[in-house]
C-alpha cells in the first residue's frame, strides 16, 4: 500500500510539473489539500481549497494549540468557513478559539443547543467577534475557487442521540469526490443515503464516529465504494468495532488511523495522493 502511494505522489507531482507548462495537459480541478489532524478521539479536518481554507470540526479544546500551529505553518490568516458537524466537546472544543484569534467568514453549525461549556464558549465568541454563523435546517451548497461543498443538514428538529445531528459534508474537486460523516449514526445515515449527494462514488470517505458501525454503512458503501478511508482514533481505538474493520476490509480499502499520525490528501481533481508520515 506504501508502495502505491509513492507511485501515486510521483505521478501527482509529474502532472502538476506538467500543467505549468505550454505542452501539458490542464488541470481538471484546483490544487485541494485536505489534512486529518492527529488529535486523537476527536475530529479536525482542514481542507485548502486552493488559497481558501474550510476546517471541519475543531477537536478537544486542548488541541487549540497544535491547531493553530499547523493553519499558521500553511500560512493562513483567514478561516472561510468553519463547519461544525455537531456540539460533542471532540468536534467543537477549540471552536470559540478559532473564532477568537482568526477572521472566520461564517460558521455552519446543526440546528439545536448545548449545554456544554464548550458550546457556550463558541457561542460567546460569536458575539463578541460578531461572526456569521448558520444553524443549518437544510443542505447547504457552496463553491471555494472551483471546489464543491454540499453540506448535508439533519431532517428532524429532535434526535434521542445527539451524534445523528451530525452535518455531513461532502466535497468535489474535478472528478474527486470526499465524504465527511462527522458522527453520523444509524438513523443520520438512513437520511443522507435518501439524498442525491449520497449517489455515486466517493474516492474518500471519513468513517462516522471514530469506527462505530451500523448497519446501513452497508448500504452507503454499496454507492460509494470508497477507495480510501480515514478513522479518527486514538491508540486504543476502542471505537472501532470489528464490524466496521471487516467492511473496509470487503472493499479492499487503504485505512488510516490518525493515532498513527497526520494524514494528508493532495487532489488535482484527477488524481489523489493520500500519505501519512
């Protein structure tokens, strides 16, 4: 599998060589970054669309730090959308930090409240640095330099498990495509499988809740057959059942575990180059 990867990073950097020139092929898509942070049972994706940013989920609020390093070693100042796929501590707890110390163009968030610290503290700094922010009732669609987001809301206004208010977002560059479960469950699932972005192929997909399986990822794997698949997990990885393994595994996926280090995901639109340290 390492192996592959190298075939595929050399052949990446050989076509984007070739598009500088007059005698290459164009590109088909913009220059996409996508990093899975190594923040342990929790959930930081920071995705560069280009020059534009999108960081899904924020992790615990002990990551703020080592989240902010790494947009500060890419250079950026500016986060343009910050989607929030829902109010557990693990997804949201750097939040009310990003939107203190960066300039945030808008916050895309599910439609109900917490009580957490954490939630409270996002929603303070709302306030005072008067972000934008959306609490999402249905799908919302948005284009960064040439790349699609759909981000897809959940259906009713109450859910017994709070992991089924999970926004999933599912993002398109040329002819790759990349789906981020958040913390969907069994019922959230069922809803997106009933949406049009749940038809076709996905190259990636972020497995929901840390490795936690139902029944219907069945189902979703069917259409999707993904070829890659990141879990977010720490080194005990308690999480993932042996059900969830044994899926992947019937679709010969490539797995990364992020308690085994950041994993990065380089797409030109044509081709995709996954690695991990």
């Amino acid at each position: 599998m390492r192996k592959r990867n190298w075939i595929l990073a050399s052949l990446l950097c050989l076509v984007l060589s070739l598009a500088g020139c007059g005698g290459g092929r164009a590109e088909t898509g913009t220059l996409l970054k996508m990093t899975f942070l190594d923040t342990g049972k929790s959930d930081c994706i920071v995705i560069e669309a280009g020059e534009s940013v999108v960081v899904n989920d924020t992790a615990d609020a002990d990551d703020a730090a080592a989240i902010c390093a790494f947009l500060e070693e890419q250079g950026k100042k500016r986060i343009e959308y910050l989607i929030l796929s829902h109010f557990d501590k693990d997804h949201i707890g750097s939040a009310a930090d990003l939107v203190s110390r960066y300039e945030v163009g808008c916050v895309l968030m599910p439609d109900y409240e917490e009580d957490s610290e954490e939630y409270l503290a996002l929603m303070r700094a709302l306030e005072k640095t008067d972000t934008e922010s959306r609490r999402l009732r249905r799908a919302y669609v948005f284009t960064l330099e040439g790349i699609d987001f759909y981000v897809d809301a959940p259906r009713e206004s109450v859910y017994e498990n709070d992991n089924n208010y999970s926004l999933i977002t599912c993002v398109t560059n040329g002819e790759d495509r990349f789906l981020l479960m958040g913390d969907a469950k069994k019922i959230r699932t069922g809803e997106f499988l009933s949406s049009e972005a749940a038809k076709g192929q996905y190259d990636l997909i972020k497995m929901p809740h840390h490795g936690n399986y139902t029944k219907n990822l069945a189902t979703l794997f069917e259409t999707a057959r993904p070829r890659y698949a990141v879990l977010t997990a720490d080194p005990a990885r308690l999480r993932v059942e042996e059900e969830t393994v044994s899926l992947l595994d019937e679709y010969d996926c490539e797995v990364y575990y992020t308690d085994e280090g950041i994993v990065t995901v380089i797409s030109d639109g044509s081709l995709i180059q996954v690695s991990q340290p």
